[in-house]
C-alpha cells in the first residue's frame, strides 16, 4: 500500500523529534530511512506505525488519513530491534498471535492458522522450529521469526527498527541479502531505519537520509552516492576527505595550497567552502598543473583495496586514498602528486 | 621431556575427579550443611520427636481432632484468601508504582513496606479498633450486616495487610524490568488492550506473582501478633493454628501444641512444595 508522509512534526517535551516531514512511499517500494542517532529516523517509524502520535501534518495509508487511528488498526507488521519475540510462547504461537486475536468473525479456522504459520515458517527458511521457545533460538533465527510473525497478518506496510542491530557482523550480511530475496518475492512494502549506510546503500530501492528531525536528501542509492546535496549527506555516506577551499577566478584553491585543485565547477560563485573528496576518487598525476604534494606516511592493504595516509603540510591529519589491488601502492616516505576531477563543494 | 611429565600428568589425572574452577565448594558446602542444621534441621527434627513421643496414633489422634482441624482450617484458608487477595491488589498498586509517574509516588511506595515495618501487636490493635464495631470503617459496615473484627472475616483482614508487601515486591522489578516493546509488538499485531494484559503481560508475570503469592501465604500461615487482636479467637469459630499452639502451651500440653506445629510444617511444606513445582513448570515454558 502507497503511504504518504505530509508535513509531519512531533515533539518530546521541549525537544524537537521531527520538524516538518514529507515523503511519498511507493507500493511494493524497499526504503530505508538512514540517519545518525537523534536524527529522528526511529520517531519517523514509530509515528508511520501509530506507536507515536503526530503534533502536526498527515500521515496517509493509500490516500486515507491514518493519523490518528490507534496502532492495532492499522494493520502494520512492525519488527523491533530486540525483537521482542513473547518468551512464554512458542514459535508459533507467537507468529499465529496476530490471527488468533482477532475477533471470532475475523479469525481464521484453527487448520487455516496452522496452515498460515507453515508457509511462513518456510518463507523465513526455518521449517521445523515451530514448537521451540524463543531462548531456544539463534539471534538470526529471532529475527526471522520476527519478521514472520509480522508478516502473518499480511500487514499494509512492514516495518522494521534498525533490523540488524543486535547481530555480529557475517549474520548480519547473509540476512541482508536474504530480506533482499524475501523483498523480491513478495513486494511488500517495506521501510527500515538503520544507521549503517553500507546497510542502507546495499538494501533499499530508495535511500532517505535524515538529520536533526527533517529529510536532509532522498533518492536511490547510486544516485545519492554520487550526488549528495549536502556536506552531511556527503560526509555520512562514506568516508571523505575534507579541506577548507575557496574558488576565485575560475579555480579551486585549497587553503595554504599555492596551485589549484581544480577547474570550478561551471557557476560556481567566488568565495569560500569546504571541499569533500573521496578516498577513492584522488588520482595520483604527473600532470604539473593542478592538485596537491604530500608525502606518503603509511600504506595498508584491506579488503582488496589499498589505503595510503598521505602527510601535507599545514594539516593535522593524513588524507586517506584508497587505490584499487592491481596497483602498486607508493613507498612509504616518497613524494606523491594527488588531483581528482570528482568532489564536492559546500558552504563553509 | 616436557612431554612425557605432560603425558605422565594427564595419566595421573585420569584417576582423580576433575577439580571444580571454583575453589572451596568442599569448605563452603560443609559449612552450609552444618549452619543448615544448626538453624533448621535439628530444631525441626526436636519438633518432630516431641510430637510423635506418644506413638503415631497419639499423633494422629490429637492432629485431628475437631478444635486443631478448625484451626488449621482457619489458618490455612485465610492465609490462601489472603494471598490471593494480595495477589490482584498488590499487582495493581506494583503496576500503578511502576507505569504511571505522580505526585506522592515515592510516598505511596514507601507506604508498601509499612507491614513489614510495624510491629504486628500494633497493627493488630489498629486494626482492631478500626474495623470493630465502633470503628471507623466497622460500624460503616456494621450498617449493612457485615462483622469484620471478632470473626474469620477479621482474620483475613489481618493476613492480607501482612502479606501486602510480599507480592508488591516481588512483581515490582519484574514488571519495570518489562519493555514496553512487547506490549507494542502485542498492539501492532492487532491485540486489544485486554488481550495483552491476558496473553502478554500475565504471562511474563506469573512465575512473580507465584513467588509473591507464596511468599504472602507462609507469611499468613504463621501470623499470630497482628491476628489475635482482630480475631477475636473463639474455639472453632475464630482461633487461628499458631494461637492454638499458644494455648496448649500455657496449658503445659507441649506434646500438644508440638502435634498442632508439626502438622502445620508438614502442611506448609506440602503447599510450599507445589507452589515451587508450578513455578518449575512455568519456568520451563518461558526461561
């Protein structure tokens, strides 16, 4: 079902959770809503889900204010980040819970819950753990009945808080991928809030990055990546260099630096900024004409990718570049001359 | 070398138990056996020896006779009333102290302990005199034919004070140790708030509320200060089991009164013993 977030706000006390929130969630749609902690990402979530009440704006299920209509009738599948699976019941029990309150002209036959519980069992891939308890399960194994249990109830929307928080690492990327699969599968729609924007950029079909309670930039991942519009969404979607710059005449300079760093950007009025750079997207050159020197501190290789600390004078820290397996990285202790045609420019 | 001493070590310790990491448990458990047998089991096993001094049927005879089966029923039953009493109302007021945040609060919790505090001849008398026939909330009642002190009605009044405190503070941890997120994973699931309370909440607090609940009977079985004022302690009528005991004692009847003590340890135990077997079972279901 399409849900659409118009001008929401929500405060805590004094505190301002969210100020003024608009989105547009298609059917079938895969979204993850990314954010630092008190980015207002998790309020977001809960308000969609009816576990919070907005102070102001709309919030639509398929073109019908839904604001105000208590959580059990909304007909969401929420999935908690510790679960929170019920300990006394067993496995099935717990996915069958959403069927088996309802009302008696609502609920389905005994067979057609157990039939229900079955074919969930098996769309999470774990068929035979139907009468175990809980504590008797993996993490990753909760999580997925979890998300069975709120799938049971074949909810408008799926929601999920921080869906991977609480497992290490290698669990964490298998059930990636499989939620992917499951998403595939069965279209629903589906938001997610996580803070881990490797997380965000590798599941959804569409990134909402949020920060100090509004949407700082939405799109899809490739698209955000390559274009963020802003030095936070920049800065929070991998990892950047970043130098004090200013543009005169047709030139970036950085700061202290005596030749350019490149050619401005077309429009680009005078003044003063700061540069974002990615690790990857310095180059080093031979050309003499643009770029910066520095002096190559320490080089490392993780992950098939080179990661060198380059020294320059004037600055504290090291700028990273990262090189890709088949080059051969710089000697420790040489000179080396870095420039990049990709980078971001944003008010200082 | 350092292996065949390795090799000759592990075959030395092929023949010796695998030593505890824990050190001491051979110190330590003897001196709880001994501690526990200093402080309950010989006293006990006196207890027993007196009462049986007379053979078996002598036992028998006197345990069942009409003034010790009323007291015992007294006893036994109100404290069980009692309990359960508290059992509901003492889930309310730890639900009220642990959910909702008011003035006067921190007042109200330490209001709970009170029983525990007060000397029980002091509540007994309290009691007494409020719910007597001249008292505040005894002639209320008096109006519309109801007699509290100086009857079981009064019994019950005093255990279920006593016991009070045993549920509150049992249930109290357990229910602020409670995440909300499973009353709202209940309520995204569709669940009414009945239903939670029913299917969600109950169920995560039984194993306390036994604790409590059973904490507040063997609390009420041996209550005698705060009863006997209230109770008015007519033979077969209002006489609780430990008063009863009291009396024989006076009487210098010990074999008597040690009869009526055994009895209500072997009750006690019995019921003790199936309150922690229900609590083994729904532990199993939950952990």
């Amino acid at each position: 079902m399409e849900i659409s977030i118009k001008g929401v706000r929500k405060e805590f006390g004094s505190v301002a959770a969210l100020r003024g929130v608009d989105l547009d969630i298609a059917s079938g749609e895969l979204v993850a809503l990314l954010g630092p902690s008190g980015s207002g990402k998790t309020t977001l979530l809960r308000l969609i889900a009816g576990l919070e009440y907005p102070e102001g704006g709309q919030i639509l299920f398929g073109g019908e204010d839904a604001s105000l209509l208590p959580v059990k009738n909304r007909n969401v599948g929420f999935v908690f980040q510790h679960y929170a699976l019920f300990r006394h019941m067993t496995v099935a029990d717990n996915i069958s819970f959403g069927l088996r309150v309802r009302s008696a002209r609502r609920r389905p036959a005994r067979e057609a819950i157990d039939a229900r519980v079955r074919e969930l069992l098996s769309l999470v891939q774990l068929p035979d753990i139907g009468e175990r308890y809980p504590h008797q399960l993996s993490g990753g194994q909760r999580q997925r009945v979890a998300l069975a249990r709120a799938m049971a109830i074949d909810p408008a929307v799926l929601l999920l808080d921080e869906p991977f928080g609480a497992l290490d690492a290698q669990v964490r990327k298998d059930l990636r991928r499989w939620l992917r699969e499951l998403h595939a599968e069965t279209r629903h729609t589906t938001v997610f809030v996580t803070h881990d924007q490797e997380e965000a950029l590798e599941l959804a079909d569409r990134v909402v990055v949020m920060n100090h309670g509004v949407i700082e930039q939405s799109g899809r991942p490739e698209e955000l990546y390559r274009h963020p519009s802003s030095a936070f969404v920049f800065g929070f979607l991998g990892s950047a260099n970043i130098f004090p710059a200013r543009v005169s005449a047709g030139a970036v300079h950085l700061e202290g630096m005596e030749r350019p760093f490149a050619p401005a950007p077309a429009g680009q009025p005078d003044g003063r900024y700061r540069l974002f750079v990615r690790p990857h997207d310095l180059r080093p050159t031979d050309q003499p004409g643009l770029g910066f020197v520095g002096v190559v501190q320490e080089a490392r290789f993780l992950e098939g990718i080179h990661r060198i600390a380059i020294a320059i004078t004037g600055r504290r820290d090291p700028v990273e570049l990262h090189l890709p397996a088949h080059e051969t990285p710089p000697a420790a202790g040489s000179r080396i001359h870095l420039a990049s045609e990709r980078f971001g420019l944003f008010a200082a | 070398m350092t292996d065949t001493t390795f090799e000759a070590a592990q075959k030395r310790g092929r023949h010796r138990r695998p030593r505890n990491v824990l050190p001491g448990f051979g110190p330590a458990l003897g001196f709880t056996t001994a501690y526990l047998s200093l402080i309950v089991l010989i006293p006990l096993a006196v207890l027993f020896g007196w009462s049986l001094s007379g053979g078996v049927a002598a036992f028998i005879e006197l345990a069942t006779r009409e003034r010790t089966l009323a007291a015992l029923r007294l006893s036994f039953g109100g404290a069980a009333i009692a309990a359960g009493i508290n059992m509901v109302f003492g889930l309310l007021v730890a639900w009220v102290l642990s959910r909702y945040s008011f003035p006067g609060r921190k007042l109200i919790d330490a209001m709970v302990d009170l029983p525990f505090a007060l000397p029980t001849a002091v509540a007994g008398i309290s009691l007494a005199t409020l719910y007597g026939p001249k008292g505040w909330i005894g002639g209320f009642l008096a109006d519309y034919g109801i007699k509290v002190a100086f009857t079981p009605l009064g019994v019950i009044v005093a255990l279920t004070f006593v016991g009070l405190p045993f549920v509150v503070r049992t249930v109290q941890p357990v229910l602020e140790d409670l995440d909300r997120q499973y009353e709202e994973a209940a309520a995204t699931l569709g669940a009414g708030r009945l239903q939670t309370v029913r299917h969600v909440l109950l169920p995560a607090l039984f194993p306390s509320l036994l604790t409590g609940f059973a904490m507040a009977l063997a609390r009420g079985i041996g209550e005698y200060g705060s009863v006997i004022f209230i109770a008015g302690n007519l033979p077969m009528r209002s006489e609780i089991a430990p008063l009863l005991i009291v009396i024989k004692l006076e009487e210098f009847d010990y074999r008597g009164a040690t009869v009526v003590a055994a009895t209500m340890l072997i009750l006690s135990f019995l019921m003790l013993l199936a309150v922690n077997l229900l609590q083994a079972w729904t532990r199993r279901h939950s952990a």
